[in-house]
C-alpha cells in the first residue's frame, strides 16, 4: 500500500461507524492500509473497528493491549507500525468527504515535485459540523481567526500549531524524523508540524474534504475566539490562556531539543539552541527579534503584554 492512515480510537462507538464508512468511500481506498490502534474502549468501539477490518483486507486492528495512552501516544505507537510512503492521521468522529485522500496524495507528490525529496507534510482547513455531522461553518480557520500565513516559519511553528492532525497527510522522510517522541512532547500534530518546519517543507491542501464534527466529547475543539472577549481579559489581565500557551510553547521547544540534541544539523536548531539557553524562549525581548509570534495583531499583543508582566 502507498498511503498508511493511522487510527486512533477510545470509546468513540456514538460516531465511529459514520467515520469508517465515509474511509471506506474514498475514492483512493485500495492505495490505502488503514491501521487501527483502540486505547482501551469500554464501549462498543472495538466491536465496531473488528467488523468492518472483517469486511475489507487493507484494514488492520492492531493487538496493543496497553490502554489509556492518550491520544499523542497512541498515534505515536500507530507512526511506529507505519511502513508506507506516506501517512494520514485520523480521528474516530470526523466525516471524510469522498477525495480526501487523493486531494492530499496529489498534493503531496506536486509538493515533492516542486521541492525534491525532503521531509514534507500537507494540511488543510476543515468545515466544521455539529455533532449529527451538518455544517455550520465552511472554514475552522476562519471560525477561529486563524491567519495560515509564513506556514514553512520555524519560529512561529514553536509558537502556535497551524496543522490539524485529521488533515494532515507526510511523506516517510518526515515520519521517521518523528519517533521516539520525547516526553515533552505537546501533540502529535504540533510535533508534526515543527519538525518539519526545521528540515522540510510544509504546504497547504487547497481543498477542503473533512467535516470537523463538534460534540460534548472532543478532545481538541472547534472555540471560536471572541477579539472583544480577549481585550476584556487583557484589561481584566486574565492571562490564563496564554500562560497555558506560554508553558506549551516552552514544552514543545524542550522537545525538539531532546529529540535533536545529538543531530543538529539545522540552521534553525541551531538558532533554538542559542535562544533557549536560559529555557525562556519566550522572554519578552527575544519575541519581537527571533520572530517567536502568533497569528493575529490582537493575539501577539497578548503574547507579547503577557511575557512583559
């Protein structure tokens, strides 16, 4: 199989069926392996997941016993098991339109076209659903005032996360940059995401083939951010979620210094080496200089008022 797509499941079986028949309808299917790992479901997702492996012959359920892992450790034991030329992260209560998978197969071989072969990974906006799965808004980035711009930026990548793991699709150059993750580590897809930023190429998929469903369960959501709500907390000087952003930011940093330390052999792991020499890569002078910033003037007014208090 060319493309691996890697499944992570716990006790999703309220939408797990809707996600596996929407994979099994893509129109690049049989160039797929689809690799299952479930967290120790108590439901009756396992059940589900076994039954439709049953039905076709690229479906995998892998016999990992642990359970709890959570979901960056799960898909970090899935990336372990991968062996394709490419792979594809994938939630369990999402809906894949029908060329997901070949709009981010003849992305990713236009991209490696463009740029060689280096470690690559695409990703796209998502529309996003509510929990029976109907739109109600044709863009996340929107929603959320997300400006997907300088997305190759390293600096920026240690700042915020613009990849959403269900729609990301890398080749296996940037796959086997990945593992082992550190314990630092925030999640897959910001690890994802800046690593390749170091030594790659990351792109954008144009099109956009995946419902973002929003339910009382998800683990990462669709919050729309409010500029008014954020002035109202700067002036309350509520930092609680930039303190929380801060702390990951540094948390990620540490990581890719842990998992590079003996392979520096970026320019811009070199550049992280210097700054975080003190662990306080977010000190209010070395924003501005080194380009550690956000997306949006409201957001990096935040960061940067935050960081000088």
């Amino acid at each position: 199989m060319i493309i691996d797509i890697l499944l992570a499941t716990y006790n999703g079986e309220k939408f797990i069926e809707e996600q596996l028949a929407s994979i099994s309808r893509q129109t690049y299917f049989e160039k797929c392996r689809i690799i299952i790992s479930d967290d120790g479901s108590t439901d009756r997702t396992r059940e589900i997941i076994q039954k439709f492996a049953d039905r076709f012959s690229n479906v995998i359920v892998m016999n990992d016993k642990s359970t709890n892992r959570g979901a960056k450790e799960r898909f970090e034991y899935l990336l372990s098991k991968s062996t394709a030329d490419y792979v594809m992260f994938c939630d369990q209560d999402d809906i894949w339109l029908p060329k997901k998978i070949e709009y981010s197969y003849k992305n990713i071989l236009r991209s490696e076209k463009l740029h060689g072969l280096v470690p690559t990974m695409g990703f796209s906006d998502l529309i996003v659903g509510d929990e029976d799965g109907n739109q109600t808004n044709k863009s996340l980035w929107s929603y959320q005032g997300l400006r997907v711009d300088n997305i190759d930026s390293f600096e920026k990548a240690l700042a915020e996360n613009k990849a959403t793991g269900c729609t990301i699709i890398m080749n296996s150059l940037l796959r086997d940059l990945l593992l082992p993750f550190p314990d630092s580590v925030v999640m897959h897809d910001w690890w994802a995401y800046l690593i390749c930023t170091a030594y790659g190429k990351p792109f954008v998929i144009p099109e956009i083939a995946i419902i973002y469903r929003q339910h009382g369960s998800n683990t990462v959501g669709a919050r729309k951010k409010s500029k008014i709500d954020t002035i109202n907390k700067m002036i309350r000087r509520d930092f609680s979620g930039v303190r929380q952003e801060s702390n990951e930011s540094l948390r990620q940093a540490t990581a890719f210094i842990e998992r590079f330390s003996n392979d520096l052999n970026s320019e811009k792991a070199q550049k992280l080496i210097r700054i975080i020499e003190n662990r306080r890569i977010t000190n209010i002078y070395r924003i501005p200089k080194n380009g550690y910033l956000k997306s949006g003037i409201i957001a990096n007014i935040k960061w940067v008022i935050y960081h000088a208090i």
